[in-house]
C-alpha cells in the first residue's frame, strides 16, 4: 500500500499564558478526529509540546489531501470552541485564516507529510518512525540536529558502517523568506555538504523540508515543516512551532544516531518569548508543558512502530523521557542563563528580519517620524540649542 504520515500542528489556546493545551481541549481535537478512524485515517495519535496539539495520522489519501487537511482543520476549530468557553489565552491563535482552500498549508497550522510504499519487505522489512514537534522556535531549529545525524559519522557512525547510508542523502532546503510560493533547492551529501551548510547557519531563512535517500531515492526519510506564521499574518502573532517525521532503522539512520546531536548540541535558536530572543532548544518528554522564564524553546520525540495495516504501534516510546536527558536538560539550562545574562543585548534577541515583524518597529519608527535623529554637520547646532 502506498502509505502516508500527516503530522499536523497547532496551537489554538492554554490556560495562564502559552503553556500546554487544556485537557478539555485535547478530548475535542481527539474525539473529531477519532470519528475518522477506519474511514480517511487508519489510525492516529493526540499529542502536544508545549502549548502545540500535534494530529498524527496514517492514511492512503497521498500529502496535501483536501479530507486529511480539512478533518485537523476541523478538529482545531472544535479545541477552538472549547478554548475560548474556557477562556484560554490565544485561543484559536494558529487558525490564521477563516477557512482554509484546499488544504491547510498556508492557514496557519505546521503541516509536515510523507508518503512511502508500505511493503514491509525489502529494504524496509519493518517500519519505524519518530515524531518530533519543538515548541517557542522555527523550523531551522531542526537544521543542525537533523544535518548531523544524516551528513557527520561523528554522530552517525552508520554512514560509514552501512554501505546505504555511506551513499549519502538529497536534502531539499527551502527559502523561507520568499513568501509568494515554495523556493526550494535540492543538495545532496556528501559532495555538496559546504553549500547545505552555507544555507541552513541562516536558521531563520533557511530550514529542512526533506530529506531522500540516495542508495534509494524513491525512498524519503525525513519530512519537517517550514511554515512560518508571519509570512502568512504578517506580523508576529506566534511562533512556527515546527514538527518533523523521519523513518529510522535499516537503510536510514538509528533512532540512537537521531537523537545524539540532540545531547551534544543543544543549539541557540531564535523564539522563546516573544518568538524574539535566542536560546539552546531543550529535549523534553511529549507532553511537557512550557513554565520556564522566556519560554526557553522545547522538542519533543516519539518513536512508533507502523504494522502491515498502516496502524501505530499500541505502545510508544518517548526518547526524551530517559533520565538520560535530566542531565542534558541542566546543561541546557545552564546555557540559557549564561543568555539570559545579557537580557536585550545583542544577539540575546532575535536577529532585525525577525524583530521587524514585532512592535519594536514602533520605538523605531517614531523617532524617525519625531525627527529625534539629526545630522551632526548639518543640524548639529540646531539639536544642541
Ligand atoms: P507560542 O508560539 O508557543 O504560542 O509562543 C508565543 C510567545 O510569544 C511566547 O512568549
Ligand atoms: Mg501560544
Ligand atoms: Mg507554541
């Protein structure tokens, strides 16, 4: 069967600020969806990061489907409902849009989609796949992590163990700052790894959309959202909140090798609060909310097992759970104060592309309108007086 992850996020309100999603709100968002199961969705799974609701589904309907697209838009409406009876805060904030056309790229919500035959033989005799979704971030925050386990044996030690692997892999990178359609570029690894890496250090222009095999290039591994939200608003409304589907094992890398940059990394990434400073992304269990001071970003990840049926496995793992994860956690923390430190300062905040979509265009803007800038030759004197 040709088979289909749609991994579907948003974030349509929590109680005391930008934290988790009521429960209320996510027995909404499941009991739509769950009415779909065994008609359009084979199966599906409820979770959240943050204050994020990420929809999975398996299905055989292939991406962009207008049902798949409009059944998550319909359940985030019905969490909408109950969010704004409760009185959540930001209650429907990722529904940008009134209804959206066709499918809900571009509405608002994160959408990240693969489809693969589903043979369970050959080079994929069983079928494994992680679920990442990051809360307060864009989608560069995967850049670095995601490149290193598929392009760097120092953290994928199966690029030199595994012929398949050693191929090398096509990673399509978009352009994210050209809003009007999809600018993409496909690179592949390893000869072109200088120019992949010349694009994605710019984590606010540039991210991951997807990722092939070159041993089987039919095959895609990884699918990551690059939705950003103020190219559809505007201006800042919230952060992009992405999410990301990679198939591990076999002829793709270990969820082990997935999860090392993870530990070692820890990278500065832009969003936090206000989606305007900069601080390390944190590994946290699904289903954390955010209670740390600026909101100091968070992904989660899951590994699943898909049967013969296209059905989820009934138990799942949680790799940031491990205790494991406690000390990188401190590390983390450690980082984000050493920032923190420096409060407005420099590359503390989000760089001025990103801040233009804020309101400090206003402090901005009205010294030049109040003419508080002079020219010292010119109207030095005059200032002075
Ligand atoms: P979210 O994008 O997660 O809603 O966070 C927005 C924000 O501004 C937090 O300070
Ligand atoms: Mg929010
Ligand atoms: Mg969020």
């Amino acid at each position: 069967m040709k088979l289909t992850i749609s991994v579907l996020k948003a974030d349509i309100g929590s109680p005391g600020g930008h934290t988790k999603p009521a429960d209320k709100v996510l027995d909404a968002v499941r009991s739509t969806v769950s009415k779909a199961r065994g008609k359009e969705v084979i199966d599906y799974l409820i979770t959240y990061t943050g204050d994020d609701i990420a929809i999975t589904m398996t299905h055989e309907r292939g991406v962009n489907d207008h049902k798949i697209h409009q059944l998550a838009w319909d359940a985030f409406k019905e969490g909408t409902a109950v969010a704004q009876r409760r009185g959540d805060y930001g209650a429907g904030q990722d529904l940008l849009v009134d209804a959206p056309s066709g499918n809900i790229r571009g509405a608002g919500p994160a959408v990240a989609e693969l489809e693969f035959d589903h043979k369970l033989s050959g080079e994929r005799a069983a079928e494994s796949v992680m679920i990442f979704a990051a809360d307060k971030c864009g989608p560069g925050a995967y850049s670095l992590p995601v490149y290193l386990a598929f392009a760097d044996p120092m953290y994928c030690g199966g690029l030199i163990l595994k012929p398949e692997l050693g191929k090398g892999f096509t990673f399509r990178i978009m352009d994210m700052d050209f809003a009007e359609s999809d600018r993409l570029v496909d690179l592949t690894t390893p000869e072109e790894m200088y120019s992949i890496v010349g694009l994605l250090r710019d984590e606010t222009r540039y991210a991951i959309e997807g990722i092939f095999s070159r041993a089987y290039p039919h095959q895609q591994v990884a699918a990551i959202s690059t939705q950003r939200l103020h190219n559809i608003a505007g201006k800042y409304t919230g952060k992009d909140d992405p999410v990301a589907i990679i198939r591990t094992q076999s002829i793709f890398p270990a969820p082990e090798e997935i999860v090392m940059p993870w530990a070692s990394v820890l990278p500065f990434v832009t969003g936090d609060c206000r989606g305007s400073h900069v601080l390390p992304i944190t590994p946290y269990p699904v289903n954390t909310p955010v209670r740390s001071p600026y909101c100091q970003p968070i992904v989660s990840s899951l590994g699943i097992s898909i049967n013969r049926e296209g059905r989820f496995s009934d138990e799942y793992v949680d790799f940031f759970a491990d205790t494991y994860w406690e000390h990188i956690r401190r590390i983390a923390v450690e980082k984000g104060l050493s920032m923190r430190s420096q409060g407005w300062f420099g590359v503390a905040m989000a760089n001025n592309a990103e801040l233009s979509y804020t309101g400090l265009n206003k402090i901005y803007e009205n010294l030049e309108k109040n003419g508080r800038f002079f020219n010292r030759e010119k109207e030095g004197a005059a200032a002075a007086k």
